[in-house]
C-alpha cells in the first residue's frame, strides 16, 4: 500500500468517530415547550455576544505570545487516597470537569478525560497535564451532570466508558439526550431538564438553573440548551456554573437556592472577543457572591489552550480579587479533594511553573 497509502488509511480510521461524536439533532417536539425556544432555536434571556472582534484581530491574538498560554514545568497532579465519603468534599480533575461528594452522594460533573477536547483525537485543543486519575479508578457515582454539549464538556469517549462503568444516570439539559441516543446510551439512563426543572437522586435534588451561553457540536448553533446547576442535600449546597457570561440572573439564583456552601465558577478562556459567554476571574467572584456562596473553587482553566491569555493569569487574577473582595477561596491541583469545612490555604502552586 506504501507510506502514502497507509498515512491516508490511518487518518480515515482516526477520523471513523467525528460523524458519530457531533451527535444527533434532538427532536423540536421534545424541546419546542421550552420558554428558552422560540425560531427554531435555544435562546439565553439576555442576549449574549459570542464573536465581537474582526477575524484579522483575532488571529493576530492567535499569533503573539502562544509559548505563555502554557506552563514552561509540568502541572502538578494529586493522586487519590483512602478518603470517605462524609463531609462535603470537591475535587478538581482539571478543566470543568469535577466531582462532588455530599451526603454520602456523589455527583460527576462534565467529564472529559480525552487528550483532546475535539470531535477528532488528531486536531483540537490537547491537555496540557494527563487525568489525575483514570475513568474507571473513580469511585461509584450518584449521577452524571452535563452543563451543555460543547466538546470541552461533552466528551464521547468519557461519556461511553462512563455508561459501560456505571450505572448512573446522565442529567443533561433539554435536547442533550439525543446526542447520548446516538450514541447507544438508553434512554432511561438520561434525564433532560430545563431551567428551574429539578430531579432528586438519592438523597439529593439537582436543579438546572439558567446560564448565559450557547450551544452545539457542528455548524448548527443553540439546538439543545445550556445550564448552571445546583446541587442541593441536607442542608448543604453546591453551585456549578457550567460555561456563562456573567448576568443578572445569578443574584435571582442566588435568592431562588442560596446560600451556597461551596461554588465551582467558569475562570478561564474568556477574551475581548466573546464578552458575554465566558466569566473573567473578576466577573466569577461577583458571581460568586451574587448566587451566595461560601467558598469558591475555579473551573474552567489551566488544562487546554481556549483563548489568548497567559496560562496562569486567571488564578492569579482570581487570587488577586478574592482577597480583596474578602471571599474564601481555594485553588486545588488537578486530582486534590478540598474539604469545603477545612479547605487548603492559597499556596500559588501554579506560579512556580508558569
């Protein structure tokens, strides 16, 4: 066959799954009662801006200074130990994706552990550190909850390991699910909610709450819906952002289901470019204490490369308002589980491999 020949035939093998990783249009009876639908399509309460800037601006952003949006020494991960499972504890994976233990539940929130956030393990954004763990050393699920279907939070590998581990169901916001039916997950594994819809798993009630942000795998846009979340227990409570702009709904969820013991907030990948879909530092501390909360984990960077600033300058910034708005904060390495009653003091770990 030759080299040529054998190049051409591994990049067909390599490419088999990105039809099948777009996913699947849900289907607009299932979504069309939703007040967010309306034309054909999701829409967020207030409008939001995704590319503001001209193409040229953008991709001489693209250019400059690409060696400082990553760490010049390796990100430091923590192992797991023999923890248990009472408290309320929270552990970052890196990026979004993070687990919460409360009540004696857990609970696994967009899970991606592929080397690439991508339809295609050739191109796209590529970690930057490995999982602190492998998916199946995770310990036993309470459910699975996805914030919206872009690839850096729906991950098609993760998601069919995950089916096959676990017995878990998927919670997902409305029309998600028909990515999950194309992938061969049956669908009494998977719950779809709109915003203010709630489900109780175990001894917990998981709300979707609003967002401000998109949606969508291929060229079509904003056809299934995003979400922030709560996680609400026995008298204590989690709030996960999920990808969003900031917006004046976080104080209404803040009124609606606050106070929060702990918020996990979107830090990373925000840009001049797209002002209205992604928090900075600064904007997730207001988040943070609009909605209520108690200590504030950040999400959302240090794993790929999704924007133009340095790789380390949104937990320094973070860091920086936190102290001096007066809010507890802590900064996890991928794989450390902070326990929200006792959580580590902010050591800057990150600063010494930026």
């Amino acid at each position: 066959m030759g080299i040529l020949g054998a190049g051409v035939a591994a990049l067909a093998w390599a490419a088999r799954d990105v039809p099948r990783s777009m996913g699947a249009r849900p289907e607009e009876r299932r979504v069309s009662s939703s007040p967010q639908w309306r034309d054909g399509r999701f829409h967020n309460r207030v409008a939001a801006r995704t590319l503001t800037q001209p193409a040229g601006s953008m991709l001489g952003s693209f250019l400059r200074d690409r060696e400082r949006r990553k760490p010049r020494l390796p990100i430091p991960l923590v192992a797991p130990g023999g923890e248990t499972a009472q408290g309320l504890h929270i552990t970052w994976y890196g990026h979004s994706s993070a687990l919460v233990e409360i009540d004696g539940e857990r609970i696994l929130f967009d899970p991606v552990w592929s080397d690439r956030c991508s339809p295609s393990q050739l191109v796209g954004p590529r970690r930057l550190h490995e999982p602190p763990v492998e998916i199946y050393e995770l310990p036993p699920l309470s459910a699975i909850v996805i914030s919206h279907d872009h690839y850096d939070h729906l991950d098609l590998p993760s998601i069919r390991e995950l089916a096959r581990m676990s017995t878990a169901p998927f919670v997902v916001p409305l029309g998600v699910g028909a990515h999950f039916a194309r992938w061969g997950v049956p669908p009494e594994r998977v719950i779809e909610l709109d915003w203010d819809e709630s489900i109780t798993v175990g001894g917990l009630t998981l709300t979707a709450t609003e967002a401000r942000h998109f949606s969508g795998r291929g060229l079509n846009r904003d056809e299934t819906l995003w979400a922030s979340w709560v996680v609400a227990g026995h008298g204590r409570k989690v709030f996960y952002t999920g990808d969003s702009g900031y917006f004046d709904g976080y104080a209404e969820i803040g009124a609606a289901h606050g106070p929060f013991d702990a918020t996990l907030m979107q830090i990373g990948a925000y840009s001049e470019g797209w002002p209205d879909i992604h928090m900075t530092p600064e904007d997730a501390v207001r988040a943070h204490r609009a909605v209520r909360g108690g200590l504030l984990i950040p999400l959302h960077w240090g794993t790929f490369v999704l924007a133009f600033h340095d790789w380390s300058e949104p937990a320094d910034r973070l860091w920086s308002e936190a102290k001096a708005e007066g809010v507890t904060l802590a900064v996890p390495r991928p794989g450390e589980r902070v326990d929200v009653d006792a959580p580590p003091p902010v050591d800057g770990w990150w600063q010494a491999i930026a």
